[in-house]
C-alpha cells in the first residue's frame, strides 16, 4: 500500500515539474531569449517538437494580435 502512494506522489510531482517547465519554455520563447533548441536544453522534460508546438502558438496569438489593432 505504501509503494503505491509513494508511485502516486512521484507521478504527481513529475507532473507538477513538466508543467513548471512548460510554462518556462513559454515565457522563454514569449519573450525572444532563446532558440527552440536552447529553450529545449533549458528544459529537458519537453521535446523539441513541443517547443515548436508551443512557440508557433505564440507566433500565432501575437499575429492576430496585431491584426486586431
């Protein structure tokens, strides 16, 4: 019983960290610091193609925000 919660609690701050490092990537790439790959060396649970994912979503969102303007 005990291994198993303990299998839980790892699970869940795999999780907590996976997400903390998305929403560094993102910063990072909202911001223009870093490449995709140096973005993916800072934060080694992500893929390189979540990256990617992640900042044509942020090319995207700041696009239509110039066209609103």
């Amino acid at each position: 019983m005990l291994y198993k919660l303990d299998e839980k609690q790892i699970l869940l701050d795999y999780m907590e960290r996976y997400e903390a490092e998305k929403e560094v990537a993102y910063n990072i790439l909202k911001a223009g610091v870093l490449s995709v790959e140096k973005t993916a060396k800072c934060c080694p649970r992500l893929s390189v193609e979540e990256i990617k994912k992640m900042q044509e979503g942020i090319l995207q969102s700041s696009e239509q925000d110039t066209q609103t303007d």
